[in-house]
C-alpha cells in the first residue's frame, strides 16, 4: 500500500496515498515530503531517510553547541 507523507510543525504523519485526503490535509496546513510504499502508518515513517526525519531545529542546536565547544577549547588555551 502506498503512503504520503505530511509534515506540519516539525511533525510527520502517513496518510493513505488519497488525492483527495491529500488535499483536505494541504488546506489544513500540512506540506507533502514523500510517497512511500508500506505495510502500516509506522512501517511508512520508518522507511523515510534519515535526512527527512531530522528536523532543522536539531541541526541548529548541534551546530550552536559545537561552536560554544570550539570558543570554549580556543579560551581556555590562551
């Protein structure tokens, strides 16, 4: 069985592959990422990259602690 993907709000949901139901979720605000075959909503998460399931909140926050970590190390070496 065939699933779309939706995002909103940093959320994923799996929606049957609809057209219609597809619509109805775009006019609720949600955005397309994929389609995906699989046997259940879980198993059509599961089987989305890596790439798509991380959120770019997360990657900020990563990159704002390595910088912190980088200014701390220069700091503490003078």
């Amino acid at each position: 069985m065939k699933f779309y993907i939706v995002k909103k709000a940093n959320k994923l949901d799996a929606i049957p592959a609809d057209k219609e139901l597809l619509e109805r979720y775009k006019a609720d605000h949600y955005s397309y990422v994929d389609i995906v075959s699989a046997c259940n909503k879980e198993d059509a998460l599961k089987r989305l990259t890596t790439e798509q399931k991380h959120s770019k909140k997360q990657l900020i926050i990563g990159v704002n602690i390595a910088v912190f970590s980088l200014i701390l190390i220069i700091c503490t070496i003078n």
